[in-house]
C-alpha cells in the first residue's frame, strides 16, 4: 500500500450520490422485471462514485454483500439509486447502497435493493493508497460505521 500521508477526513454528505435510470426493455427478462444483472451494475456505477469521491481518486470493487432483492423493477419504471460512504479503513471503504422504484404521480419512493459494497482505492498504477478517514456529523453516521465496521470484522473472520 502507498503511503503518501493520510488525507484529511471527510464526511458521509461529501460521497452521497444519486442517480437515476430507467427500466427499458432490454434491462428486462421474459416477465418484464429488471434483470439483477442490470440492476448490479449500476449499482456498482453509483457507489464506486460515492467511493471516489470520499478517496478523491480511483475505487475498484473488492466485495458485495448482503445484496437483498426486495421487490421487482418493472418495465417503465423510473429507478433511484442513492449510495454513501459508512465507513473508511486503511485503503478501502464500505459504500452502502439502496436502489428504489419512484412513483411517477406521488414522488413516493418503494426500496427494492439495499447492499453494501467494499471498495479499494488505488493509485496510478492499481496499487492500494490510504483513504481519508470519515468525519462523522450525527449519531446515525457514527451507528453506521460501527455496523460496517463490524461486517469487516465478519467478512475478515471468513476469509
């Protein structure tokens, strides 16, 4: 791992990112649902965004855990992906993501997927580099680092 100096801290509200797609229907199977598939991939597009941004620099995908698929994504329908930085270790961090299906008439938003991803930060040359620590703002910013750092502890137990 590179060790240019640690970076200053950064808060979970500088990696939150959203995006939005729409289920067309080559995104859909037989039934007209979102392939996983599809729905994976831009999730790993929206948290390696939020990972980026707390890194200021490259993340690379290391892990996906705790995918639950709750509910299907239909053709037509317009996807909400939101994801941010609970945690940062030595040269990664854990993004936790939720992708929702809005309603187009209320606004009102239905959680379909939540995950959380680790991601690596990497230099020029693919090499781990250290990641700014994470300021924590609130009571729930500090909960979920707690949490994360716990589902590190368990995924390092299994390796």
């Amino acid at each position: 791992m590179s060790h240019e100096g640690t970076p200053p801290p950064r808060s979970p509200r500088a990696s939150y990112t959203e995006m939005t797609e729409l289920v067309l229907p080559q995104h859909s199977n037989a039934i007209g649902t979102a392939f996983g598939g599809t729905v994976l991939a831009w999730m790993d597009i929206c948290a390696a965004i939020a990972a980026q941004r707390h890194c200021g620099r490259t993340a690379v995908t290391a892990a996906i855990d705790n995918v639950k698929f709750l509910a299907p994504m239909r053709v037509g329908d317009v996807v909400v992906l939101a994801a941010r930085v609970n945690a940062a270790f030595s040269s990664s961090v854990e993004v936790e993501i939720e992708v929702q299906v809005e309603d187009r008439a209320t606004m009102h938003r239905r959680l379909c997927v939540d995950a959380f991803m680790t991601f690596v930060c990497v230099d020029e040359k693919g090499k781990a580099v250290k990641v700014p620590p994470l300021l924590c703002e609130t009571a729930d910013d500090e909960r979920r680092a707690k949490d994360a750092e716990a589902r590190r502890a368990r995924r390092l137990a299994e390796r």
